[in-house]
C-alpha cells in the first residue's frame, strides 16, 4: 500500500509565488506614474520635481512622518470597514456617515462628562464612538436582513443624514460661538488621547497597528474568518454547509460600522479634540480605493493605506515645489485602482482560455 506524502512548497517556490503576484501591482503603479508624469508635463511643471515632493515628503523630516502615521489611521480603519463586509459579498459604502456618528458619540461623552479623570473618560469616549458607528451601520444591517434592502442604498442615504446630524451637533448643541463655524466646544483634558514623541504622535496609531493585525489574523486562521471568506465565496452553498449567513452578513457591517465609529473617535480625540463639520475629508472614497487595491485582503489593507497616507501627505508638498495641482495625487490614486482592476480582467481572461485549451 502506498501513501501519497503533499509536500509543502520550498521557500524559493513561495518567493516564486509571491513574485508572479506582485507583478500586477508593480505594473499597475509604473503605468499609473507614466500617465500622470504626461499629465503634469502638459500642464506646464516639471514631474520629476513632483513626484520627488510627494514621495520624500512624509520621510524626509519626523513630522512629515507622524503626519503620515496619523493619516494613515483613518484610512486603515475605513479601509477595513469596507473590506470586512466586502468579503462576505456585501458593500459599506457608509464609512463616512460611521465616521460621523463615531466622532458625535466621541465628543458628547468627551464634552458632557469632562470633569471624569481620564481612567475613565478615555475608555468611555471610545467605546461611545465604537458604539455608535456600530449603530449606525446596524440599521442598514437591519434593513438589509429584514426588509431587504440594497446596503449600498441604505448606507449612502444614512451618510446625508449623518451630514446633518454633525451639523445639529456642532452648530446648536454643543456650538463653539468662537469658532466661526460648524465646530463644537472642546472635549474634556481626559478625553484627549496621549501622544508620544517629539514631534508628538497620539496613540491611536498603535491601537490601530494592533487592530489591524488582529483583523487579519481573524480573518485567515478563525471560525468567523472561514465563515465570512465562504459567505463571499459562494452564499448559497455556505448556507447548505450550515453557516447562518444572514447573521454573518450582518455582523460584517456591525463591525465594519463599529471600526468606522473608531475612526470618528479617534479623529476628534487624537487630532481635533472636537468635532468639525466636514472632518470626514475624502476618507470614505480613500478607504474604497484601498479596499479594492488590496481586493479585500485585510493583511494588505494597513500596507496599501500606508502607500495612499505618503501620497495624500506628499500632495500638499507637491503643490508647493512644483505648482502641479493636489488633484493630480487623486488621479494617480484611482489609475492605480483602475489598472488592478484591468490586469484582473486580463488574468481571469487568460485562465479561462488555458482551461479551455487543456480541455
């Protein structure tokens, strides 16, 4: 009797391996650079000049660096909130309205209880920005479970209504009459969150690492990871298999809007120590971008992010050395995205003609 031994593969065969499957992606950014660097040339500026500026410009001084770093958390955090749900075949387009709703619930715990020693304060302030992103991603979940409706519907509409909220928030409830502007009153001192280093970092930058690594362990070596992974795959034949997938649909995007709802929080108590009307920047389409550069992956997601954080920390560098527009960087952010998508057409392409071919 023999017995079949599976040998694992070498070292140099996964290098291999890993080779083949960064080719794209090398690819994909070469020709995204050459297209801008004819852009900027027609438009009148040097682009070796700009592209030096946005790639050196986050490592060139240790503020350029933390700058980065506490961009980068927000876009890892929305990022993982569209992925998350993503790998189950469903779509978070509401990372901007649990955004919103996180940093709301952030700054009315921040602001109402203020006089609590930070012991306190610090943890609650979180949890109430974890809890009402979690929230507000639960009504589209409920909706989506109960009703049917599209996610990607109900999640764009609860954006608008987070606008207003925001809005509500910081110009009547809690207005700073000195501001000028749609801006609340300062959180509490225990609310703030601590930074460390010269020039300082806060450390929300560190709580992120961690979730981030967390998530992508989850993701590959837990039940709930096997589940969400089969859910994506095919729902039909995980619901066979026995997986409650209507319940894994929907604890995706309660998680994803409780990760959303972290990035509020951390954006008022790290970086603004309040709420602002219009905080939200252009994370949500920036976390998409990265989420579909990744494909979903949320090992790659904190290394793609940390690749978009340079660029968008670069623009304004740019600007300023070689007159290009910042616009330019949102350009060659979304080639990038669109020649990944190409080369995937082109590989499913040539799959499906070699099987045919050995058939």
């Amino acid at each position: 009797m023999s017995t079949a031994v599976l040998a694992r593969p070498s070292a140099g065969e996964r290098a291999r391996s890993a080779a083949v499957a960064a080719v794209p992606y090398v690819l994909a950014v070469l020709a995204a650079f050459a297209i801008v660097a004819v852009l900027i040339a027609l438009l009148g500026h040097d682009p070796a000049k700009a592209f030096r500026a946005v790639l050196t410009n986050s490592f060139r001084t240790p503020t350029g660096m933390v700058q980065t770093l506490q961009k980068w958390v927000p876009l890892t955090l929305l990022a993982l909130a569209f992925a998350i749900p993503l790998a189950a075949g469903r779509f978070n387009i509401g990372g901007e309205g649990q955004l919103i709703l996180g940093a709301t619930g952030s700054v009315a715990v921040g602001i109402t209880l203020s006089d609590l020693p930070m012991v306190v304060l610090l943890p609650l302030s979180i949890l109430a920005g974890v809890a009402a992103g979690a929230f507000w991603a639960g009504i589209s979940a409920w909706l989506m479970e109960r009703f049917r409706v599209n996610e990607i519907l109900s999640t764009v509409l609860l954006n608008f209504v987070s606008f207003e909220i925001l809005d509500y928030v910081a110009s009547v409830v809690w207005s700073d009459p000195g501001a000028g502007g749609a801006v609340t009153l300062p959180i509490g001192e225990g609310a703030v969150l601590p930074t460390l280093g010269r020039p300082p970092m806060h450390v929300g930058v560190l709580l992120v690492v961690v979730l981030a690594a967390v998530a992508a362990v989850l993701a590959r070596r837990s039940v709930a990871g096997f589940e969400l992974g089969a859910v994506g795959l095919n729902e039909r034949a995980a619901r066979l298999h026995g997986i409650r997938t209507g319940r894994v649909a929907v604890l995706s995007m309660v998680v994803a809007g409780a990760i959303g709802g972290l990035a509020g929080a951390i954006e008022v108590m790290g970086v603004h120590q309040r709420a602002i009307e219009g905080m939200q920047s252009n994370f949500l389409l920036l976390g998409i971008i990265i989420g579909l550069i990744a494909r979903g992956s949320l090992t790659a997601v904190p290394f793609v992010a940390f690749g978009i954080a340079v660029l968008e920390v670069g623009a304004g560098s740019m600007q300023r050395v070689s007159g290009a527009p910042v616009e330019i960087v949102l350009i060659l952010e979304g080639l990038i995205l669109l020649f990944i998508l190409m080369s995937d057409v082109v590989m499913t392409r040539r799959r499906r003609s070699r099987a045919k071919a050995a058939s």
